[in-house]
C-alpha cells in the first residue's frame, strides 16, 4: 500500500505556486492600503512612504506572477505550501513599516510575525510614545491574520470550485469552513466583519472612543491580544474589560456557527458541543485560579474580577490581561500553560491544538479503560456530537497534540540551557505555539536573538498547526513525478 502511494504521489508545481502566490500578493497589497492611508491621514509621511515601497513592490510581483498561465486546479500539497508561504512572507514585508517607528529590524520582525499570526507577544513597551500608525498597523495585521489571509483571498480573487481546503484554515476535517470555493469562503468573511462591526459598537456603547475601540475589537475578534496600552486591559473599566472578553470569545467559537444560526437558522451539534466546551474550561480555570489566589490571601473583589477575565483570555487564546502574569504564582501560571495549548474551538480564530482533539483524546482514553471492562469479543464506537468519529480523524487529533508537545519541549530545552527560570521560560514558549501572547515577563528587546528565533518560530508552527511545515519540509512536496498541467 506505501509502495503504491508512493507511485501516486506527486510533486509540486513550481508554476502553480508563483501563480497563486502573485494573487495573494495582490490581496496583501489591498489590505496594506488600509494601513498607509492612515498614516497618511495622521501626516506620518516617512511610515507612508515605506507602505507606498511596500505596496508598489508586492503589486509588481503579484501582477506579474497572476499573468502565468496555469491549470485552475491545485493540489492539496500546493495549497499547504502556499499557506506556508505568504505567512512567512507577509510578516518579511510588514516589518518594513514597521521599523519606521524606531523599531530594529529583528524587533519589527517578531512583532509583524507576532501581528500576522494572532500572538500577540511584544517586544515593544511604553506604547503611549508609539505613533497611532504603528499601533494600527499591528491590530490591522491581527485582524486579517485571524480572519486568515488566504481565506479572504478565496474571497476575492480565486475561482469557484478551487481545490483549496488548506488555503482558508486548518480544520477541513470537522468542519467544512475551509471548503474551498469563493462563496463558502465569503460565508465566513460576512461573519468575521460582522463581528468586528458589533464589537466597535459594543466598544463604544461601553465607554472607550473610536481608536480604541477599533484597536481592542481587531485583536479581540482575532484573538490576538495587541493592546494599545502596556498595562492591557488594566487601564480599562470593569465594563470594557467584560465587552472586550466576550468579544474574544466570540472569536474563539467556530465561526460558520453563526452563519448557520443567522442565515441557515440551523445549528450543528460539533458547534454547540465547541461552544459549551469553551465556557465550561474557561469556568473550570476561573475556579482553579481562584482557589489558588484566596489561598494566598488575595482579597475575594479582586479574585472575583480578575480571574474570569485572565481564564477566558487564555482559553480564547486572546491573550490580554487585566493584571501583570509574571505577578502570579507557580500554581497559577501552570493552570494557565495548560489552558493555552488546549486553546479554543475549530475553525475559529483561536490558536492551540484545539479544545475538539482534546475531547477526542479523552474520548479515546475512556475507551481504552472502558475496554477492560468488556467481553473482548464487544464492538464499541467513538461517537462525539453524534458523529461517529472515524479513524483517520482520531489519528489526526492524537498526532496534532503530540506534534504541540514535542515542539514544545523542543523550544523550551535552549531556554533552560540558557539559564531562564524553567517555569516562566515553559510560560512564554507555550504562550507563542499556542498563539496567545500572555507574558511572565521574557518577551522583551532585551531577549537574546536566539530566543527570539525560536519563539518567531512557534508562532508560525502554532499558526498552521505544525503540519504545514512538515509538508514543506517533505522531500517528496519538492522533488518527484509532477501533473500534466494540463
């Protein structure tokens, strides 16, 4: 069977991939005009010169790509490719503009890549100096790095029926948001900006003006957790802070359940199941946080502010805090590696291996003792939601939480070589695969470039999952028999 896989398999085109790579360069061009008629309207001329290079450049070479001549349909290994791709690309050209606020090309670099890819670690502080271009900038990247860069280009620029079910997001097996064809992909859009307009409203109904409200609800729908503000949600009153979080909830629940429940007046249970997943975690750590913050004498006003908001932060994967995590104790900060990873609901913005694989690892385990308590000759199914789940997807689930992990400690081991407190250095690390951007403190200029590599790498692995980039890496995506393109 591997033998006749391997005679089926084929290659890349290289073709194919400049094509559709120009195209998302074109889209990546349209977004960034957002980012430069701001700095225009504000008067940061050398910032809107850069974004001019940045946007005449990226125009040439999409338009010069787009004009080859291809088939209209792509393999899956080139849609992976191409994800690959222009997330690393994107965050290469954005640090451009972005070093036009005082930053250094490796500290442009980390925050573009941390923009792109929903983190929303920092290496910048004292944000009350930094220009509204720069602030804007970093939550506009958020908001179409949530939403997902090539989602938005199925939107605009490919043909229906392109193959394209790692174009969009990650998660074609349980739920067929990244479907592939330009009308299942506006679907999404429609919701995403849906909300993002309703968060800006809610912003302002609560109190916050415009730019605020603009800043907080990209990184929130996103959930990334830019903040305009070093203190995050801190300098926020208590009814702000509640908006924002539910907000970043709403962004971390799979996102074509509200397209169903809006416009198809229908729901699925994998949706509701996701839904009260999220809550019912974000709730369990709420309770866990608090018990560990009254134990150690912090007064129960406090506990009861802030441990909902900094759970369900971390749950969504959002990563905004109302008080500093590199205050909490060793307890509090392990509660909240665990909720990171984990993360939020599929086909959602949120990072993490995904609350829906952990169920089905739990699932799997209580089979496996439930097992030794049956005849051997009883046949028992794994059903989630009423699915029956098969087994290619419980092979899938299992091998993304292993890939989480193994990454993991492979980036946290040069953080203890390095001599970094091991709980904090786990904290921050888990913090940039998951793509959520709570800090203890580590993610700073000051960093050694090293670890900043290593965390730049965690958020792009976080971002596609890990998969992609062993796709990428493949000799076989490469090198091999390659489709008549025809």
């Amino acid at each position: 069977m591997a033998k006749l896989a391997m005679e089926l398999r084929y290659a890349v085109r290289l073709l194919v991939i400049l094509k559709y790579f120009g195209q998302l360069c074109l889209v990546l061009a349209a977004l960034t005009l957002v980012p430069f008629l701001i700095s225009v309207i504000l008067g940061d001329v050398p910032v809107s010169r850069r974004y001019g290079m940045v946007i005449a450049g990226i125009t040439i070479l999409g338009f010069s790509l787009s004009r080859l001549r291809t088939p209209s349909k792509i393999q899956d290994n080139e849609g992976i490719v191409l994800a690959a791709l222009i997330l690393v690309f994107t965050p290469l050209v954005m640090s451009y503009p972005l070093m036009g606020s005082g930053l250094g090309f490796i500290d442009a670099l980390f925050e573009a890549i941390s923009g792109v890819t929903t983190t929303g670690l920092s290496m910048s502080s004292a944000l009350s100096h930094k220009p509204p271009t720069f602030l804007f900038a970093r939550a506009w990247m958020q908001w179409y790095g949530g939403m997902g860069i090539v989602v938005l280009s199925l939107a605009l620029v490919m043909q229906p029926g392109l193959h394209a079910k790692w174009l969009a997001v990650k998660d074609s097996k349980i739920d067929d948001l990244v479907g592939g064809t330009r009308a299942h992909a506006r679907r999404v859009l429609k919701v995403y900006v849906l909300l993002t307009v309703l968060g800006i409203m809610g912003s302002l109904l609560v109190g916050i003006d415009f730019f605020d409200a603009m800043m907080y609800t990209f990184s929130a729908v996103s959930t990334g957790g830019f903040a305009p503000y070093d203190d995050s949600l801190a300098t926020l009153d208590w009814p702000v802070q509640v908006w924002i979080m539910l907000t970043c909830l709403a962004g971390a629940v799979p996102l074509m359940f509200y397209h169903r429940i809006l416009w198809e007046k229908r729901f699925a249970a994998a949706d509701l199941l996701q839904l009260g997943a999220i809550v019912v975690a974000a709730l369990v750590i709420s309770l866990a946080m608090a018990a560990l913050w009254l134990s150690s004498g912090m007064a129960w006003q406090q506990v009861i502010h802030h441990a909902p908001l900094i759970a369900f932060s971390a749950q969504s994967t959002t990563g905004f805090s109302s008080i500093p995590c590199e205050q909490l104790d060793g307890g509090s900060k392990l509660v909240l590696i665990l909720s990171m990873i984990v993360g939020g609901g599929t086909g959602s913005t949120a990072g993490g291996f995904k609350l829906l694989r952990f169920l089905i690892a739990v699932g799997v385990l209580r089979l496996i003792i439930l097992k030794t308590c049956l005849p051997k000759h009883a046949v028992i199914e794994h059903r989630m939601a009423g699915h029956r789940l098969q087994e290619e997807e419980i092979q899938s689930a299992l091998l993304l939480i292993i890939l989480f992990v193994s990454v993991t400690a492979l980036s946290w081991l040069p953080f203890l070589i390095m001599g970094f407190n091991p709980l904090d250095s786990l904290f921050e690390v888990v913090s940039a695969i998951g793509t959520v951007g709570l800090s203890v403190g580590l993610t700073t200029s000051e960093l050694p470039a090293l670890l900043k590599g290593i965390l730049c790498f965690d958020m792009l692995m976080g971002r596609l999952e890990i998969l992609a980039w062993l796709v990428m890496l493949y000799p076989g995506t490469w090198f091999g028999r390659r489709m008549k393109e025809t």
